[in-house]
C-alpha cells in the first residue's frame, strides 16, 4: 500500500498545546501503526511547541489563525483545506470544533467523528441551550459521537438525544511503560527526599480550581503543624492563571514551600516525585493526568464530579470529595500524611487498576477499530474507496 492509498484522517482541535486531550490526541498518533491511517492536525487557532511530542514525521500540522467570534472565513478555508487534503475522516473534538463536522460534510469529506472529552467552566453539567442546540443540529452530519467516560455517554443520550447507533464509549489511556512507579526511572523533583509531596498536573485554568488546592494547602499547614516543615506543593502546567497563582501562593506567605514552574515535558519524572496526587476539578470527562498519576503508583485526592467516579474507587485507590470543598481536600491530605501505609497501599491499587483498565495499547485500537467500521461502511454505501488513490 502506498502513502496515497493510506487513509488520512483530519484532527481538527482547538489549539495543540499542553492539556490532557491534546495528550490524548498525539499519543494515538503515534501508537497508532502507520500502514492504517495518514494524519493530519488542523489548529482552529495555532499550535505551540507541544507539537514536539509527535513522533511520526509524516504528521501535517496547519493552523487557521481564527479570530475570537463566529469566524465564517475559518469555515471556508477549511472547505478548501479539506478538498485539498481529501481526508477520509475529519476527526473534530470538543465543542469549539463540532460545527466544522457540517463544513466537512459540504466537502465531501466521507466519515465525520466527534469526541466530547469534557465540558468548559461556563457549562460543566452540559445544560447551556444554545450550546446543546449546536451539537443536535450538527448530529445528522456526524456518524459517530467518542464519549471518554461514562458520564458523557449518557449526557449525550438523554440530553443531546444522540441515537444509540452514532453513540461510542472509548475509555482514554496512558503509556503505563512510560507512567511507571519503578524505583529506577529518573524522578525531577525541587525538593528534598524527606519532604511530602502533593502534586497536580493540568493547564492553569478556572476549571482545573488550583486556586481551591492551593487553599486546602493552607488549611492543610494549619491542621498540623508538626509537618508543616516537610509539606510541599508542586502545582505543573501553563495557563491563563499562572499569574494569579503565584499571586495567591506570595500572599499567603508560602512561595517557598510551592513549586509554580509552567509546562513541563518531563512529567513522568515529575510526578514520581510526588507522594500524593489532587485534582480539585470543578468539571471533567476522564482527566488523562489522573490516569498518569495513578499509573505511576500515586493515590489521588480527587473531586466526584464527571467521569472521575468511574476511574476511582474511594478507599481504595484515593478519596473523592465534593467539588470546590477545600476543607474536606485538607482532611483528605492529612489522612494520606499520617497514615503511609495507606499511602502506599492506595498507590499500588492504583497503579495496578489502570494497567488492567486504562492502557494506551486498548485505547488506540478502539480508535483503529472504529475508523476501520466507518470506512468500511462509507465504501458499502458508496460503492468506491474511501481513500483517494
């Protein structure tokens, strides 16, 4: 089979910077074995160097520079890119993109596939009206909807009323070689062995609420004072907030006990320096930074909202709490601090869980399998490839 006759599917996202689904996104890309499918990433805006992470060197990356707003000349110039491309399947994420899956349509474009994989602060339940009335009105000219935890699967049942037949559950994965608890592989880490790590990994965003882990911090100090010399923070990502962050960590007179330092690529390493994971979300799908973490041997502090219920079991790999309840994020902390044996009772659990359940190697072939049905059921009705050759 020649480069011509590979499949090419079209990514269209966002922005490709550091985040969980752009994690997601060039994993599959690069797992993915390269005599099925081409690639290509569309940027409703641009990229940044996270690009980096992708390891195929076949992989088209454009950016369409859109403007805040309704942006019609974005849609014409991805009719054009796609007639160019003539992909086999525009692969779009999340609600920024859905409405590109009709402009796919106008171009001929043969199996159009959305994936929710998490819903904004402005609407983390998935009630806002107009937004719900998008995504119904795009539905006939999309043939499958990815949902990544159960939680969305049946949102968009019951509140989009996707048909069960166009409605896809595809659990996300990660690199559990790479997330690894060993004592062997490299640790990064500014702070000394002895000291008690809590750590998060996500982009500095409302969202996210690190300004609530930050507080439950504090909290966490004044609760015991006796370890306060050994209590560290270290807060990993980029964002609109770093700013405020570093702000809120000066006032409350603890910059140095909290490690701030913006986008990383060496997370694996990162995180087996941390000794506690949290992630105080106020909204999720199923993070892919909590899939690392648990993977690489850590118990998590987590909110119950979204998909999360459904990776942790409370008591047994961490403990979920109510969102935005910085109080019980102390508590919660405080437990793990005293109490090491359940720390790494609740590691190990954890870490053995998303090994069996969560591997990339399951998640890229679900994705294989579904671009394979869906090309295969194109070619059927249409009585001619679904590649150009």
């Amino acid at each position: 089979m020649t480069e011509h006759t590979i499949p090419l599917v079209v990514h269209l996202i966002y922005r490709l910077d550091f985040g969980g689904l752009e994690t997601l996104l060039v994993d599959c890309i690069n797992h993915m074995p390269e005599h099925k499918y081409r690639h290509a990433i569309v940027c409703l805006t641009n990229h940044t160097a996270f690009s980096e992470k992708i390891t195929r060197q076949d992989v088209q990356i454009v950016d369409l520079n859109k403007a805040p707003g309704l942006g019609l000349g974005t849609h014409v110039a991805l009719w054009k890119l796609l007639r160019q491309l003539r992909p086999a399947i525009l692969h779009t994420y999340n609600l920024s993109a859905i409405e590109y899956t009709f402009t796919a349509s106008l171009a001929g474009v043969p199996v159009r596939i959305h994936a929710e994989h998490g819903r904004d602060i402005s609407d983390p339940l998935g009630r806002n009206r107009k937004h719900n009335l998008l995504r119904r009105l795009m539905t006939p000219f999309i043939d499958t909807y990815v949902a990544v935890s159960n939680d969305l699967h049946g949102w968009l049942k019951t509140s989009i009323h996707v048909p069960d037949t166009k409605n896809r559950l595809i659990n996300n994965g990660v690199d559990t070689r790479r997330f690894s608890p060993e004592a062997d592989s490299a640790v990064t880490t500014p702070w000394p062995a002895e000291c008690f790590v809590i750590g998060t990994v996500g982009r500095l965003q409302d969202i996210k609420n690190q300004q609530g882990l930050i507080r439950a911090f504090v909290l966490l100090r004044e609760a015991l004072p006796a370890h306060q010399d050994k209590l560290r923070l270290s807060i990993i990502g980029d964002g609109p907030l770093l700013a405020t962050l570093k702000q809120q960590v000066a006032a409350a007179g603890i910059s140095d006990v909290v490690w701030l330092p913006g986008a990383r690529s060496d997370i694996a390493a990162i995180m087996r320096g941390f000794n506690l994971f949290a992630l105080p979300s106020l909204a999720e799908g199923t993070p892919v930074t909590l899939l690392e973490a648990m993977s690489s041997g850590l118990p998590v502090v987590v909110s119950r909202v979204g998909g999360i219920p459904e990776v942790v079991q409370e008591g047994v790999h961490g403990a979920l709490v109510a969102a935005a309840d910085d109080a019980a994020f102390a508590q919660a902390f405080a437990e793990y601090c005293q109490r090491p044996a359940m720390l790494r009772q609740h590691g190990a659990a954890a870490s053995q869980y998303v090994r069996q359940k969560f591997s990339i190697t399951a998640m890229v072939n679900s994705y294989t399998n579904l671009y394979d049905a869906l090309c295969k059921n194109k070619f059927k009705e249409s009585s001619k490839p679904c590649v150009e050759s």
